[in-house]
C-alpha cells in the first residue's frame, strides 16, 4: 500500500500551528486548495512536527502559488484586476471610437441622402427665381442669374452653420448599431471585468469584421462623397448664368422658367436627387 505522505491536519497545537481549514480561511481559498498544494509539495515547508501548519510560512507560500482561478495574494490580485479594468477601460474607447467612425450602409446612404435633399431645397426656387428676368437685356439677365444663385449658395451655408439640423442628427450614435456599446460600471468584481472584457473584444471584432465585409461604411468616406457631390453640382450651377442669359432675354417668362429648370436638372443630378417644380 503506497505511504499517504499528506501530514494528518490537527487543531491549533501549542507550537502555534494550525489546521488545514484554518489556513485555508485566513488565505481565503478552500480546504481542497490547501490540500492541492500540500500533496503537490508546495506546502511542506510550512508543515510543523506535530502535522500542523506554520500561519506565516503558509501563508507565505501560499502568495506566491497561483490558484485556480484566483490570485492568493491582495496585492497582486487587486493589481490584476486594475490592469484588468484599464484593458476594459481601453476596448471602451476603441470600440466608441469604431462606433463613431463607421456606421450601416443603409445609415450611410441615408445620411448622404438626407443632406444633398436639405441642399436640393434650397436649390428648387432657383428656376423661378431666375426666370423672373425673362427678356430684359442680356447684361442684366446674367447679373440676376448669378445673384439669384449666389444667394441660394448663402442660404445653403447659413442653414448648414445655423446649428437646424435634421431629425436624424440628434439620434445618438449607438442606436446605429444592434449592439450598444457595453458599459464597464466601477467598481466591478474581477469575475464582471473578464465579462466586460470579453463582450467589448466582441463589439470590437465584430465592427472591424462588418468593415471588412463591406456592411458597414466610414463616415470620412461619406462625408468625401457628400463633398464630391456638392463641388461638382456647385461648378453645374455656377455656369448656368453664362449659359442661358442670351437666350434668357428673348424668352418669356415660361419659356424661361423651362429653360432654366432643364439646366437645373444637370444640378440635381449631381446631388443624386430629384428636381420637383
């Protein structure tokens, strides 16, 4: 029969040891720890004559053993879990600043959308507008034409800076996105902060991987087409007076409305809208 090595655990004995489960409660871990580590020879040192455990050198021994799922000593185990919650701290901030610079296809082609129809807004008067000028003198058509445009241009960047934005612009960024950014409340247990942990690093995966399959789009890339579009309908609309004021001025006024609304369809097309009288 193979010898049972394990020292037979007793009371607190004269010399000061104590037992097994008393170890176990001042290293707050369980009595199975306890025997784990003294069957493993990490204890020994600690056991006393009488089969007893010395407090100090157990305990000792015990900070710098590694249990399952659990870091004997205080010290070290409020360390990881500060370490812990600064790495939860860190994904809170990559995955909000993911959720800040992507959003879904269809959130981007709505945004796209909803602003070059707040522009085409501003831009739909301007066939009536500049008709008005129908057959005076072919000076006086172009200086109207280009006031009337510019205007429409003043009007458009005073809205965009006025701070009246649309229905969507106040909508917060996370309701985007079916999964919200996960909160990390303070203080948390070391069993929340691996949860946190693990649920942000999904968040994160998932967003890099929806961009990667082209799900969802870069805000700088909407806002590079939302640019383009404008700049290039700007240059359409721009050389409209040069355009028709000559045959502006023998027209009459529905005759010029109509030739102004036919360039004005170049406009919209650029701005990827409609052109509705």
């Amino acid at each position: 029969m193979p010898i049972n090595r394990e020292p037979t655990p007793s009371p607190i004995s004269a010399l000061g040891g104590i037992s097994r489960r008393e170890l176990a409660r001042r290293a707050d871990v369980t009595e199975a720890t306890i025997r784990r580590h003294l069957r493993s020879g990490a204890l020994w040192e600690a056991v006393l004559p009488d089969g007893t455990l010395d407090p100090v050198k157990g305990l000792a021994l015990l900070r710098t053993v590694v249990t399952k799922g659990k870091v004997v000593d205080s010290g070290l185990r409020r360390a990881t879990d500060r370490f812990t919650a600064a790495q939860v701290g860190r994904l809170e901030d990559e995955v909000a600043d993911l959720q800040r610079r992507y959003v879904p296809v269809a959130d981007g082609d709505a945004l796209v959308a909803a602003g070059m129809a707040r522009i085409a807004g501003h831009l739909r008067p301007l066939a009536g507008s500049i008709a008005t000028a129908a057959g005076l003198p072919a000076k006086l058509v172009f200086d109207h034409a280009r006031t009337c445009i510019h205007n429409a241009l003043s009007a458009i960047s005073a809205d965009l800076l006025s701070g009246s934005q649309p229905e969507w612009w106040d909508e917060p960024i996370d309701a985007w996105w079916n999964e919200p950014t996960p909160a990390a409340p303070r203080p948390m247990s070391a069993v929340a902060l691996k949860a946190a942990k693990l649920d942000l690093g999904a968040t994160k995966l998932t967003i890099e991987r929806m961009a990667r399959n082209g799900d969802v789009r870069a805000v700088s890339d909407i806002v590079a087409e939302s640019d383009e579009r404008v700049a290039t309908a700007k240059s359409v609309l721009l050389a409209i007076p040069s355009r028709v004021y000559e045959k502006l001025s023998a027209a009459t006024p529905l005759e010029g409305r109509a030739m102004v609304a036919e360039e004005m369809a170049g406009v919209f097309r650029e701005l990827g809208v409609q052109l509705l009288s």
